[in-house]
C-alpha cells in the first residue's frame, strides 16, 4: 500500500471539504503524514483490531487497482479509493491508482495557448456534461441544464469568452467522456468524473473541484446509521462494478448486497421497498436525496474521490486557464462562487462542506 | 352350393354360424328374426334359430338382407361420427382456436407496443403527446380485455392459465411503474429515467416472455385442432368400401340364382353407399386442402409476421431508452450501451423475419405490404445511424427529434418506424384474411356432409332390406 504523503496536504488543516464533511470539524488536527485518529468517530472503532483492518483496507485497496473497474463505472463513480475503515487513523487512502497524486494538476496560468485561441475563434466553448445527474448536471422541467457542474462551466466561460452563455452543451453518455476529448468533439468535460491514474492516461485533469466519498443512504427513521454493523442483515444497493460494490464485497458487515446497473436505479428499488439502504458515492447520493426527501445520507464518507474537469491531453494551456478560473472560483471564502454553487445546488442535501478541496500542483 | 356363397362365407361371414354371431347384435333391429323369449338363455336361443335358418334359401336371404341393412348403417354412422369430428375440430380452428392464437398475438402485441409508446412518450418530456399517451391507454386496455377473454375461453391447458395468471399480476406493476416514471419526469427528475428503465426491464424479463409463451401454447393447441381436422376418416372409408363390397356380392349372388341383372333396391343401396364414400373422399380432400392452405399460407405467415412486429417495437423502444438512460446501463461487454445493443439485435430479428415473411408471401398483396415494411427498415436504419451519430457527438437537442420528430423533423427516425409499423400491421391483416378464407373454404367443403351420409345411410338399408324383401317375396 502506498502512503501518498502529498496527499495530506489536500486533506490538512486548511479548511478542506473533507474535514468538514466528516462533520467533526476536527481535519486540522490532521497534520502532513501524521494520520491522527482524532476526527474519527469513536462508534467506528467498534469490532475492528487495527492490524486486521490495515490487512483488509490493503488488500481491497490492491483489489481495486488490480480490477480494470474504470470503463464500468457509472457516473463518475469510478475506481476510488476505498479509504481504510476509519479506525485506520492513517492518512486517508489515495484512489486506489497506480500514479502519484493523479490530482496535482498544472499551475494556473492566463497565457493562451493553441487550444484556447480555438475555443475563442469559435466563440463557444463546447462542453461535454451529464444531462441525468439531478443537482449536478440536469435538464429542469423548462429544458434547459442546470447544476453544480453546469455552474462550473458557465464560471469557465465567461472567464475566456466573457460570456457565461457562449457554451455549446454536449450531454455525452458515460462512454464517451473519454473519447469525445480525444477526437476533440468536445473542449472540456464536467461530468463528475473522478480523477484516476487511468484516465490521466488519456486525459488531462484539472484541479480537484469537488471532493466526494462513498457513504450510505437509507430512509430517514431506518435503524441504519452508516457503513457499518447496523447495516446487519440489511438488504443494500450498489452499482455494479462500482467502488461501493468493490468496498460491500471485501466487508459488508453481515448485509445482504444487491447490485443493479446504475446508482438511480438504486433509488428506484429502495422506494418499491426491494433494498433497505444504498452505498453511493455521496455527491451522486445527494442527488439522489434530492429527489427523495425521505432518504437521507447516514455516517460518514468512508473513501475519498475528487472530481475534475477532464480536458484534451494536448491542451496544457487550456488546463492551466481552467485552474486558473478555478482559483477563482474557489476564493473568497464563504462568498466565494464556489461557496455560492454549493449553497443552490447542493446545500440541502450534502451539508456541512465548508470550503472547496485545496488544489494540488505539480510542476512541468 | 354355389362358390358365391363359400366367397360369403369368407367374406362377410353372415350365413356361417360362427359369423352370425358376432353380427347378430347389429342386425337385430332391422330385419327382425326370431324373437327371443324361451327357457334357455336367449342367445343360445338366437344361435339356434340362426342355424336353423341357415339351411333353407329364405332364412339365408333375411340374414343377407340384415347383414347389408348393416353394414351401410354401419358406415353412415361413422361417416357421421367421423367427419362431425373433424367439422367441430375444423370449426375450432375458424371460430375458436385460431381467434383465441390471433388473441394472444395480439395481447404480445399490444404489451410490447405499450412499452414502447411509454418511452416515446417519456422522450417527450412533459409535452408528451396526447396520441402518444392515447396509443399507451389503448395497449394496456386491450391487453387487459384480450387477458380477461383469454382466461374465460383458453383450453390450451394449465401452462396457458399460469401464464395468464402471472400476466395477470405483473400487468397492474407495470403500469405502476410506469405512472410513477411519468409522474417523476414531469417534475424533471431523472430518477422518472431509471423507473420507465425498471418498467422496461420487467416488459422485457417478465410480461413479454409470458405473452409469448401463451402465443406459442395457443398457437400449439391451434396446430392440435388442425390435425384433428386434417386427419382422414379411416373407419369410415373402411366400413364403406365393407359395405359396398357386401353389396355388390349380394347382386352377384342374387344375379347368379335367378339370373336377373338388377334388383332395384340393391342398386339403389349401391349408389347410396357409393355416393357418401364419394362425397366423403372429395370433401374431406377438399377440407384438407383448404385447411392446409389456411395453415402454410396464413398461419406460419401470421407467426413470422408477429414476430417481426414484435421485434420492431422493441427495437423502436431500445432507441428510445438509448436516448433516455444516456450510456447509465452497459451491455454485458461492459462498453456498449446495452439499449443500443438491444436495438440492434432487434433490427437483425426484424431483417430476418421480413426476409421469410416475403418468401412466405404467396401473392402480391401479400407482398407489397411486407416489401414496404423491408423499405421502411432500410430507411429507419439510415436515420437511427444519423441520430445516434448525433447524439454520440454529444447533440442531444437535435438528436432528440431525429428520433421523435417534430415539425421540423418529418424525416425523423420515429416516422420511419410507424411506416414499418402501418405496413406489418396491413401485412398481418392480409394474412389473416387469407387464412379465414382458406380456412372457412376447407370448413365449407365438409358443408352437409354429416347430414347427407346420415340421410343416405338411412336410405340405403331401407333399399336394402326392400330389395332382399322383394326376393323374399318370391318364395310365399
């Protein structure tokens, strides 16, 4: 298992999301490396000896980099990282990824290069994004697109075209994330697509713009309180091939799991009573919620996945302008735009994040 | 003796006592010999008269004369038995289990063809057509009706009623899941996206595997009446020719005692029973033709047309849901979308069946329909690659009527589809027709036939025993 000591400087004490939804607000305890325990829930240390939880989280960990989950993934819930559980009180897990910190993305920087120049010659930056990701990126009744990432795109408009409505969008099914960057269909992709050594084979990545984690969602009033021993005997819902799959194989604390093609049809089944709960990564849970007031998310994350904006691998310059509108985009504290997307959006249903991650860079 | 009356004994076996015996129960109405009351049993009795009567020329005539009496009541009366047989099998091949087949065709149909009206009209959004949503209330009634009739009239047997039964069942979950689709996509929510996906998912895995076995078990019992129907009257045509045959030795017999060619009431037993043979040959051919035509030119047709019909709506409904679920389901090769798997191996199923259905097709109305649909589907096929070219480009705003259409978008691959739709719809009732017709033309030629041989049945072994009679006669 690799101890990813970068890492830690995105989850530290400068206010990450991370620290925060794990709603202890303790994350600056948490030094570079140092893997304090101290935010963790104390319920969670039940029945786990620290030796056997190191050996199960390295061994799924290896599991997931050994599975090529990554076309499968729906959704943006690709192969993350399944965080060991949290008594590990290590650092938390790097996706599961055969690179060093497949989030460090390029410095920022405002000089054009060949692929902005196009973007501006045509006069509409051509945007590859979800259209059935309720809150993140969807159609409103009305028709029109709308969500956390379609605000995200809107933010990187207008800084290179100055318009927020010069956006051509292209609302590509799951597969073609990849492929309509590399044949250049599309300029960026905002789909919540989680960061991965796989895909950086592919793609550029920009900085981390949200960070997610596989959680629970159960009913309000269920006697489910997380991932763990309350899920006894319960019937839960993943995705198959997802990472929430991945994590309920290895350790599904005596529930009985049920997995169907995509994390919505989760919802669906949870509603007709088929399953009593469902493990998702939290920022599509939150989706989910959203369209379900009686469901909530329960515990806490139990892994860490950022989402990035996916660009062309040649286009540098415009991966560098995209940190650039997300430095932006993140400061200014609680009135940050940031802030402001993630109050519309998502507020309701994913609370307590009280800041953006923190980016990571790396130079060349 | 003569050797007409050692040929008797061979043949019919009257005269001879061991034969008589064995005759004697039939014979025993008609030509009334000795009447039995006495001490000793009455068959013993009746053995002994017999025996008796055997040895003088008028004894041996009244047995003759009971024996043909008979004989040609013999087989009028399993002419009658054995073509009313075959009228009722064949009058259950028009009237009931044909109908109850085209039924549970049409119930297949109609699942299938509501399944996809609800994921057109889903597409739609919250525009939804009022057509559209008319065409998916009519499906789910006349699904609803067609299972009610089904469950009051099937004797395909207890898989047939299973079948019914789970239809029964799952058809109010669809429909659910369905109005919970709609009602969730009129908000806007995509979650509406993944319940029409489940719906789909239970049409396909459940309801329309169970139509289909009811479609084949009807079918079956269906291809069960036709061979009762087709089936040749075997006891019938032997009795007949026994019957002739006693016949026509009785007049050698009667020709070489008193060397007179004729004797009228023989002879006109004679073309009698000749006639119903006749008639029984030529009709039941006929009925077998007829009956056969109705089946290889209007039934397998009918089949092969179904199933295209099928194939295409679900082909139509897999186009749809690719654009709906947006890449969120995989095929089994974990890359594909699996709509877009399963509209393409509906096309293949379609291709195909349009491909027998124009072999199968013996006449050019037939043809013409299913020649337009085969048109349609080449057309369809060209505007589904350019609206999935679309939408992989990420364009759903145009792809979107490219399937559908709107007013800009007559040429949309949703037009496409309801011309093949119209044309396999005209192609199914053509053949349908086609195999009434030929069916009620087989049903036709067995027309009177029960009552006609039951008739000259009867008059055949009055003019027997009045032949025999009038030789008898002579002998007072």
């Amino acid at each position: 298992m690799r101890i990813r000591a970068g890492r830690d400087h995105g989850y530290g004490g400068d206010g990450s999301p991370a620290a925060a939804s794990a709603a202890s607000g303790a994350g600056a305890a948490s030094g570079a490396g140092a893997g304090a325990p101290v935010r963790r829930p104390a319920r969670r240390l039940r029945g786990w000896g620290g030796v056997g939880a190191m050996a199960a989280a390295c061994a799924l960990t290896a599991a997931v980099v050994l599975l090529p989950l990554a076309q499968a993934a729906p959704d943006g819930v690709g192969p993350g990282a399944v965080r060991p559980p949290a008594t590990m009180a290590l650092a938390p897990a790097t996706p599961a990824d055969t690179c060093q910190d497949p989030e460090a993305s390029l410095r920022p920087g405002g000089v054009d290069g060949p692929a902005v120049e196009r973007i501006r010659k045509a006069g509409k930056l051509v945007a590859g994004v979800d259209q059935n990701s309720f809150k993140w990126g969807y159609r409103k009744p009305d028709g029109h697109l709308d969500g956390f990432d379609i605000a995200l795109v809107k933010a990187i408009a207008k800084d290179i075209l100055g318009d927020e409505n010069a956006v051509i969008y292209r609302a590509i099914p799951t597969s073609q994330r990849i492929p309509a960057l590399k044949e250049n269909r599309v300029d960026i992709v905002v789909r919540t697509m989680t960061i991965n050594c796989k895909r950086l084979e592919d793609v550029a990545f920009s900085t981390a713009y949200f960070e997610a984690g596989q959680q629970v969602l159960a009913p309000k009033g269920s006697p489910i309180t997380g991932y763990d021993t309350s899920l006894n005997g319960r019937k839960i819902c993943t995705a198959a091939g997802s990472t929430a799959e991945a994590a309920l194989k290895s350790q599904s604390y005596g529930s009985v799991p049920v997995s169907v093609a995509n994390q919505l049809d989760c919802l669906v089944r949870l509603q007709l009573g088929e399953v009593d709960g469902i493990i998702t990564d939290n920022a599509l849970a939150a989706g989910q919620a959203a369209q379900d007031p009686s469901v909530q998310l329960v515990g806490s994350p139990f892994t860490r996945e950022f989402y990035g904006v996916a660009m062309n691998k040649d286009a540098g310059d415009l991966v560098r302008r995209v940190n650039k509108v997300l430095e932006n985009y993140r400061a200014g504290g609680n009135d940050s735009p940031w802030m402001q997307a993630y109050r519309t959006h998502l507020e309701a249903v994913l609370p307590n994040v009280t800041a953006p991650p923190a980016p990571k860079y790396r130079d060349g | 003796m003569t050797e007409g009356e050692v040929t008797v004994a061979i043949t019919s076996r009257a005269p001879a006592p061991g034969g008589g015996v064995s005759t004697t129960p039939a014979a025993g109405p008609p030509a009334p010999p000795p009447a039995p009351p006495g001490p000793r049993t009455a068959w013993a009795e009746g053995v002994e008269r017999l025996r008796a009567a055997a040895t003088t020329e008028p004894g041996r005539l009244r047995i003759i004369g009971a024996v043909l009496a008979a004989l040609v009541l013999l087989f009028g009366t399993s002419a009658v038995w054995e073509v009313s047989d075959r009228v009722t099998a064949a009058e259950d091949v028009v009237g009931h289990s044909q109908p109850l087949s085209a039924d549970a065709a049409s119930l297949y149909r109609s699942l299938a063809d509501a399944d996809t009206a609800s994921s057109s009209g889903f597409l739609a959004g919250a525009q939804e057509p009022r057509e559209v949503r008319e065409r998916y209330e009519k499906d789910i009634a006349n699904a609803s009706r067609l299972l009610v009739n089904a469950a009051a009239n099937t004797d395909a047997g207890g898989d047939s009623r299973k079948e019914i039964a789970l239809l029964g069942q799952q058809l109010p979950r669809y429909t659910g899941l369905i109005e919970q689709a709609r009602a969730t996509n009129r908000q806007g929510l995509p979650l509406g996206g993944a319940y029409l996906r489940y719906a789909n998912e239970q049409m396909s895995t459940v309801l329309l595997p169970a139509a289909q076995r009811l479609y084949e078990a009807e079918t079956g019992r269906l291809y069960k009446d036709y061979d009762d129907a087709r089936s040749w009257p075997a006891v019938a045509t032997l009795t007949g020719l026994l019957a002739l045959g006693a016949l026509v030795w009785a007049q050698r017999r009667n020709y070489r005692r008193t060397n007179r060619v004729f004797n009228h009431g023989l002879v006109a037993a004679t073309a009698a029973a000749a006639v119903v043979l006749l008639w029984l040959t030529v009709g039941q051919t006929l009925a077998r033709s007829g009956l056969s035509e109705a089946r290889s030119g209007g039934q397998e047709s009918l089949k092969v047309l179904n199933d295209a019909r099928i194939a295409s709506l679900q082909a139509r409904a897999g186009e749809n849901l690719t654009l709906i679920a947006r890449g969120a389901v995989l095929a089994e090769d974990k890359t594909s979308d699996k709509y877009d798997v399963e509209f393409t191996k509906n096309m293949k199923e379609l291709d195909s069946g349009l491909a027998t259905a124009l072999r199968l097709a013996d006449d050019s109305s037939g043809r013409r329909p299913v020649q337009q649909a085969v048109d349609g589907v080449a057309q369809w096929k060209r505007r589904h690659a350019a609206a999935r070219e679309t939408d992989m480009r990420g364009d759903y705003e145009l792809a979107l009527p490219q399937v559908i259409g709107d007013k800009d978008h007559k040429d949309s691959s949703g037009a496409s589809f309801d011309t093949v739709d119209a044309s396999l719809e005209q192609a199914v009732a053509h053949e349908q027709e086609q195999f009434t017709q030929a069916a009620r033309g087989g049903l036709g030629a067995l027309g009177g036939l029960v009552t006609g041989s039951a008739a000259l049945a009867v008059i055949g072994a009055a003019a027997a025993l009045l032949g025999i009679g009038r030789r008898l006669s002579e002998y007072r």
